[in-house]
C-alpha cells in the first residue's frame, strides 16, 4: 500500500493542483475516478501518494462548505470588503451574508479606504460585525489579521476595493498584484485571475477570490429567507402569524419596525431578494 500524505489544496491551475503538506508543497494530479466524482475545490483537505515521478490525490475529504464563483471550501470567515468608491452594492452585500449564514461561515463586513472616507455602516449594527480599515494606512489591519490567525479566511466583495491590497497589508509585503480604479467609469481592473489560497506559518489561510460577485448565488426557498436576516426575524414573535414572511400579510410587526429598529435599505434589499428567489423557483416549474 502506497504511503500518504494528509494536506490542503492550496491553488489549481489547469490539471495541477500545489498541495500543502507537512513535507512542503506537492505539485499533483488527480486520479480519473476523483475528476468523474466531481471538480477538486482550493480549500480541500487530501490525501496524496507518489505514483513514479508524480503525486496523485488519492482521496478528497468531506467539506465543512463549499462556495462557487470562485470554487473554493473549507472556510471560516468571509470578510466582506466595500469601500466609498467604487459605490458600494450592499444588495450583493446582503447576498453574500446570507449564504454565509446557510454555508456555516461567519461574516465580517470591511469598510476599506477609511483614511479617505467612512461609509454609515449603522444598517449592519445588529446584522454582522463591521470593520473600519485602510490597506494604506494600517488602520484595522491588526484587528483583521487577528481574527484570521488559525482559520481559513475568504475576502469577497467587487473589484477595486482593495481585497488584495488588505491581504498585502496583513502580510506585510506586496504578495498579490493590485490594481488601479478605472478613472472615468469609477469601475475596478479584475487583477486576481485565480483562486489560490496563501498558507501562513500559524495555520492561517488566506483566499484571494477573484471577482465581483463571490458567493452572489444563493439556492433557498424565498419563504425562508427570514431566516437569515436575523434584524427582521427578531420582530417575528409580534407578527400575527408564525410564518410572516414580512411581505403581504396583515399586521407584519418588521413593517412596523421599518426606521426604528431595521434599516430601511436593509428592508427594501430583503424584499428585493425575496422576489428574486421567488420569480426564480416560479421559473424553475414552469
């Protein structure tokens, strides 16, 4: 029986995946049964052996989660990275929390560029835990990077915010390239071409995701979507009926709290996605 080796998928390109292990980095491939079963995600934990003069991934191990746009498993916090420019999409913002709620991963929403301007996060004060940061100044880097010592860390959010300029800034060094705001459409360069994540001496791993809209699918019955916005399900118990989804029905204690006690934004971004999920299973059956 050929020996083993336990380790982490740490970037792909193409058929090669770079494996951490405890005996250093390992260039592999996969077995065929592996690719039928299904693609090998950046973030997995395997299992390699040498086969001749390669190595080979032997087995995949169950995922904890797993996200798509980028491919990518195994994470413990998203931090989500929004800046004053370019304006802010806080309706990918509310996605993006809500399918890190259903995948089991703590969101932490980032507020970039802060030496130049704060953004009114007050929304998001009962929803999730908020960072205010500079990538220029250091400001905030700190707490990041303390709250990503051990763990698996994915950065999503649009282009030209400064993902890989804050990832630089916990390293220390300019490690992934960074790109420039488009001046006259205010609109990001997508620098980061593929998912890889850096792997640190204290078990920390950090994923740069490439991209505008990680994590923007979300797959739940629009009538559970409540679930997951925790400053409206809060005010549930006053509804008239155990099941309110909060949008027609009579006597909604959210709508009565919509301005004091739930963000207005917040409200109309939850009706926004309601309809979507509902015109998309309407779709689905017909």
């Amino acid at each position: 029986m050929k020996a083993q080796l336990d380790g982490r998928v740490i970037k792909a390109v193409a058929s090669k995946f770079f494996v951490d292990t405890r005996d250093g980095v390992k260039v592999c491939f996969a077995r065929k049964r592996l690719k039928s079963d299904g693609s090998i995600f950046v973030g997995d934990y395997v299992s390699v052996a040498r086969d001749r003069d390669s190595f080979v991934i032997e087995v995949v191990k169950p995922r904890k989660n797993s996200l798509i746009r980028p491919y990518v498993s195994n994470i413990d916090i998203c931090f989500i990275v929004i800046a004053y420019e370019p304006q802010p999409d806080y309706l990918l913002v509310d996605k993006i929390i809500v399918n890190c709620h259903e995948q089991g991963i703590i969101p932490i929403l980032i507020c970039n560029k802060c030496d130049v301007a704060k953004l009114d996060l007050s929304e998001y004060s009962d929803v999730v835990k908020y960072i205010y940061c500079s990538a220029e100044t250091f400001a905030g880097i700190d707490e990041i990077a303390g709250l990503s010592k051990g763990r698996t860390i994915c950065f999503a959010g649009q282009s030209a915010v400064g993902k890989s300029s804050i990832i630089n800034a916990i390293l220390g060094s300019k490690v992934l390239e960074t790109g420039e705001l488009a001046k006259k459409i205010k609109r990001g360069k997508n620098t980061t071409r593929r998912t890889e994540i850096l792997s640190l001496d204290d078990g920390t791993y950090l994923v740069d995701t490439c991209g505008f809209s990680m994590l923007e699918a979300i797959d739940i019955e629009p009538e559970n979507l409540r679930i997951y916005f925790d400053d409206l399900e809060e005010f549930r118990p006053e509804c008239r009926f155990n099941t309110c989804t909060h949008i027609d029905e009579p006597d909604c204690a959210v709508k009565a709290h919509i301005g004091n006690g739930i963000g207005v934004g917040r409200y109309e971004r939850y009706k926004t996605l309601y309809y979507e999920l509902k015109e998309r299973k309407e779709n689905k059956y017909q």
